[in-house]
C-alpha cells in the first residue's frame, strides 16, 4: 500500500490565525471563485513533498529521522509575504512564504537527505518552502493584487512531522504519521 506523504512545520495558533485572516482578504481577487481556499486549521509549513510512499518507507523515515533530527534545534521561522507560487505545470498556489533562513534551509536539506536515504525520488532544486493558502490551476484568471501582503509573522519551528494527504470532501485531509520534536532553544 502507498499513501500521499509530506514532511512540514507545524505553526502556532496565533500565526494561523493571521494568516487566514490574510487569506480572506485575499477573497476579493477570486472573482471567478477558481481559488480552493485551504481550511486555516489545514496550515502547516511545507519542508519537503514526497509524493506517493510506501507503508515500509515510512517506518524507515521515523527511524531516520529520530537519528538524525535528535540534536537540530528549534529555530524563529519569519514569514515574510505572500505570493503567487507555480509549483508544477498544472497547479499553482497562493502562498506564505518565509524569509531566507539558514536554520530552515539546513534542516530542509536534513530532510531531504533522510528522504534520499529512505529511497524515495524528491526533487527539492526548485522548492521553496511554504503555507499554502490556496490552490488554483494555472490557467487561470485571478486578478493579482498590486502588491501582495507582506507578513513579517514568527513562529517557532519545535518539531517535524510527517503528514499523510487524503482528497477530502472539502480539500485535503492532513494525518500526522509521527512526529520529532527539535531540541528546546532555552
């Protein structure tokens, strides 16, 4: 059996909450209503897609990822705009995205690494790490705001998880698989 998996940073309440708060004001450019608006309790930072992964990969992944993730510290993530973000060439999103951060990039890297020696193909060459806030095809006829909102919002990256990605009724259903906690910054 393969399941949908990714690998993400949970976010703190009072940073999702803001952030829906900027999704909604972002409704008025949905004119045509092409935008799937992402459910706000449905927010998490992206790390690292890993597509369709076997029920064994996954037990490897956690095992992994215990060894090698036990001695990473957590670290202030800084989300610093919203964008419009083509990620392949059917499917675009609306996105947070963090500022250029080397504990993100060194712990996405960390990720990655443990993705490859599990054996699964991920091409992290284009990815940027984000939250998605919504998804639309990329043709489309959203009409940009002018300029899109700057966030300068922090939350703290304490813990990895692996989620599973179901199609649901209203978007996707995420279930956390397992979880590593990052070490305490105090």
């Amino acid at each position: 059996m393969r399941i949908r998996t990714f690998f993400a940073l949970r976010l703190h309440d009072s940073v999702v909450r803001q952030l829906a708060d900027h999704a909604d004001g972002l409704c008025e450019y949905d004119r045509k209503l092409e935008v799937d608006w992402v459910d706000s309790d449905q927010y998490h930072l992206t790390l690292c897609f890993l597509g369709d992964t076997a029920l064994d990969q996954v037990e490897l992944l956690e095992q992994l990822a215990k060894q090698q993730l036990k001695d990473e510290l957590s670290f202030q993530v800084c989300l610093e705009k919203v964008n419009y973000y083509e990620i392949s060439k059917k499917l675009s999103l609306i996105a947070a995205l963090p500022s250029e951060n080397k504990a993100l990039r060194s712990l996405q890297q960390s990720v990655a690494n443990m993705v490859k020696e599990a054996g699964i193909k991920s091409d992290l060459a284009d990815f940027k790490p984000h939250i998605t806030l919504g998804k639309l095809p990329n043709q489309n006829k959203l009409k940009h705001p002018k300029q899109w909102p700057e966030l300068n919002l922090y939350s703290l990256a304490d813990s990895v998880v692996l989620l599973q990605s179901k199609p649901g009724e209203h978007g996707s259903v995420y279930t956390p698989l397992f979880e590593i906690d990052l070490q305490d910054l105090a």
